[in-house]
C-alpha cells in the first residue's frame, strides 16, 4: 500500500516532466534548424546526422537554459511559498532578483565580457539574499518570517536604488541598451558552457529542497510545531532560503529578469499535486520549465526580432495567473 501510494504520489510530477521534455522535443523539430524527433535522439549520442547536430549544437544551449531557469524559478517560488505560508509569495521575496540585476547592470557598466556578467549576477543576488537573512536575525523578532519578508523589501529596495544609478551613470548609446535587454529577460545569450555552469548550483539547491521533503510541511506549521517534532527550525529554515536564494540568482544570471514564473507555476501545480513539499516542488519544476520553454518559442513567433522574454512572461503570465486565482476562489 505504501508503495502504490509513492507512485501516486509521483504520478503527476512525472507526468509534467515527461510533458516538458515532449515539449522540448516539439521546440527542436520545429521552426529554423528543425530536424525529426529520432534524428535528435541519435545525434544526442553523437551518431546523428548533420542537420540533428547543428539543431543541438545551435538551439540545444538555448533551450537548456529556458527549462533549466524556469524550473528554478518555479522551484524557488514553491519553496517560498511553503515556508512563508503565503502563496503570493515569489523568487523575489528577499530581493534576490534585484540584487542580481544590480549586479549584472554594475558588470555592463564596467565593460565585463559575458562569463563576467553571470558570476556579478550571481554573487549580487546571493548578496543581496544574505543581507536580507542577516538583518531579520539582529531583529530577534518573534515572528521570524515577517522579519524576513520586511527585511527582503528593504535589500531589494536597496539594490533596485543601486541599479538606478548603474542607469543613469551607463553611456546612453552603448552600455544602457544592452543593460536594459539584459533587465528585461532573454534566453539568446546562453551558451552550452554558460547554460552548464548555472545549471550546477540549480540542481544543488534544487536537490536541498527536495530531500527537506516532509520538513518543509512541518516548517510551515511554525517553529512551535517544528521543534515539537524534534526539528531545529532556524537552521532548517535558512538552509531551504539559501536553497531557494541560490536557485534564483543562477536562473537571473543566465535569463536575466523573468518574472511571474516563480508565482505562476506554484500555484497551477499545488491544484494537481496538493500541498506536500515532496510533489509540489518537482511539480511546481517541470510546469516552470514547460512554462519557460513555450514562453521562448513564443518570443521568435513575431518576425525577426525578439521579443523579450520577460515581457512576454508577464503579459502571458499576469492574465494566466489571475484567471487561476479566480478559479480557485470559487473553488473553495
């Protein structure tokens, strides 16, 4: 019994991820450089033929990085979300976004080449999500995650007044259009070595959260509860942001600035998987990669300039989650 409930469990999650990786292989068997399904599966093991390399070679970095970013966005936002009891909770929620566009803006402004650009990214977003933990802990407040919701506004309005003045101060003609496409979200500037080296801390943050499984659930009981149950909250609460924190800051340094994903899937995977940790964070994963992936094949659909990628998400995702959020009120 135990264990047809642990395939039920997973049924969904895998189901999504299956649908994501089909979608992945629609992408790449449509649109320019388009080769048949069976010729991708044999060039993936280098036996393929021309046309299916150059497919991978050229388009295959692009659409890692679009399921890899939104899967950590998707992620990250569900694990806010369980922790903070708050589901409008997002990525964002300790300024973690801003400092990483901060971060990219300040290494555009400096003239720093691409690889530069990403770890700048990176280590502001990280920043910025440490500064945040650190000033709810000198607080000592009671209620340690209002603490840390104050605190995120606060270094998030810290580094957005940063990046306003990495605007100002950058050259209108040369470095302020490639620190605005930048802010604004594409997927067109990863490259294999780029898209691989985010993807490391993604799937190791990715990989904390999922093992905290059912501790999550307790977690988001309240601290109370937690240590009840012999769970020291604190440390296992600053592991899973750290985790979260970590997952958003690779997806900004590779993406930039892609919002509503991290809000958006959460909520359309807790109405098929319920509200456990352990299928609502690989649920919430592979609808964000679908999500990110269709959201990128939208942005070449409109000629041949592209759309950028987080304009698109909102557009597509504000209306999206705001026809969920009236459902759902119904619903209950």
């Amino acid at each position: 019994m135990d264990s047809l409930s642990a395939v039920r469990a997973w049924a969904a999650p895998l189901a999504l991820a299956l649908l994501a990786v089909a979608a992945a292989a629609v992408v790449l068997s449509t649109g320019p450089l388009a080769a048949p399904p069976d010729a991708l599966i044999t060039a993936l093991f280098g036996e393929g033929p021309p046309d299916a390399e150059l497919a991978l070679a050229l388009r295959g970095p692009r659409l890692l990085a679009a399921m890899g970013c939104g899967a950590a966005l998707a992620g990250a936002g569900a694990g806010f979300q369980i922790l903070f009891r708050n589901p409008l909770a997002s990525p964002d929620l300790l300024g973690v976004t801003s400092g990483a566009g901060f971060g990219a803006a300040l290494a555009l402004l400096l003239g720093a080449g691409a690889v530069l650009v990403q770890g700048a990214a990176f280590a502001g977003g990280l920043a910025t999500g440490a500064v945040a933990v650190a000033c709810a802990a000198l607080t000592r407040s009671g209620d340690g995650r209002l603490a840390l919701i104050l605190c995120g506004i606060v270094a998030g309005a810290l580094a957005s007044a940063g990046l306003g003045l990495v605007v100002i101060a950058a050259e209108p003609y040369s470095q302020l259009p490639s620190i605005t496409y930048w802010l604004l979200g594409s997927f067109t500037r990863a490259t294999a070595g780029e898209a691989a080296l985010a993807l490391v801390p993604v799937g190791f943050g990715a990989a904390i959260l999922l093992g905290l499984g059912f501790r999550l659930d307790v977690l988001s009981l309240g601290d109370e509860q937690a240590r009840s149950l012999g769970l020291r909250a604190r440390p296992l609460r600053l592991m899973a942001l750290g985790s979260a924190a970590l997952m958003t800051s690779s997806a900004v340094s590779v993406a930039g600035i892609v919002g509503w994903i991290g809000l958006l899937a959460p909520h359309a995977a807790r109405r098929m998987v319920g509200e456990r940790a352990g299928r609502l964070i690989p649920a919430s994963m592979a609808l964000g990669a679908l999500f990110a992936l269709l959201i990128d094949r939208l942005s070449t659909a409109f000629g041949p300039a592209e759309l950028p990628v987080g304009l698109l998400a909102a557009a597509v995702g504000a209306p999206a989650f705001l026809a969920l959020f009236v459902a759902t009120s119904r619903r209950a």
